[in-house]
C-alpha cells in the first residue's frame, strides 16, 4: 500500500462507513499474461 496516498487506511474506511458507505480490502495477486513481462517470465 501507498503510504504516502493513504497514510490511515483503517480511519478513511472508517469515515467512509459513517456516511454509510460500504468498502472492502481486497488483494488482487493477478499478473499480466504478457510475453517478455519480467514478472509474467518469471513467475
């Protein structure tokens, strides 16, 4: 996560709910199917 962009996760999620707002953490560990990605040719 971004510290600099979000430096309270858990406080923003909690203003968030106070206006009745819904949110979820979610973790997406998906990669990009791409010959010649480092990642994708490496994993």
């Amino acid at each position: 996560m971004l510290q600099s962009r979000f430096p309270d996760p858990k406080s923003m999620v909690d203003d968030l709910h106070s206006i009745g707002c819904k949110a979820i953490w979610m973790l997406d560990p998906g990669i990009k199917k791409e010959e010649g990605y480092f990642v994708y040719e490496t994993g």
